[in-house]
C-alpha cells in the first residue's frame, strides 16, 4: 500500500501506473481539462488531462474531504 508522500515522490509515469489500480470515484471539466477523482490506499487523487487529446499532465493527491467540494455541488450552484 502507498502512501500520500510516497505517491507524491513518483514521477508521472510512476504515478499513471499507481492510479491504474486506485477505485475511479468521479470526473468534472474545467476549461480544456479532464479532472478524473480517485480513492488510492486512504487518500484521494486528481488526475487532470490535457481536452482533446486526454493526455494526463499533472496529479494533486490530497486527504481533506474539503477539496471534494467540486465534485458533490455542481459548479454552476457554487457560483
């Protein structure tokens, strides 16, 4: 089982592998990025992807249930 700080140590393709065996929980659209939400051994992740092509460019792992804000209100009810 990973841990928050290791994964965040991983480099891309380290952490692309890791996220293949987390639970896929949700995704959102902000401008021309894909945010697919993950649940990985206690913490969660965000994938953000590069629209159209779906190239993943960048992780943020997190533990607060705080930053799951966009995912639970739509966007247009939060502003």
């Amino acid at each position: 089982m990973i841990t928050i700080n290791e994964f965040r140590e991983l480099d891309l393709d380290g952490k692309i592998t890791e996220v293949k065996d987390a639970v896929y929980l949700s995704e959102r659209i902000d401008d021309l990025l894909l945010i697919r939400l993950y649940r990985l051994s206690g913490f969660y992740v965000e994938s953000f992807s590069e629209l159209p092509a779906d190239r993943v460019v960048h992780f943020i792992a997190f533990e607060s249930n705080d930053l799951l804000l966009p995912y639970i209100i739509p966007q247009k009810i939060r502003q």
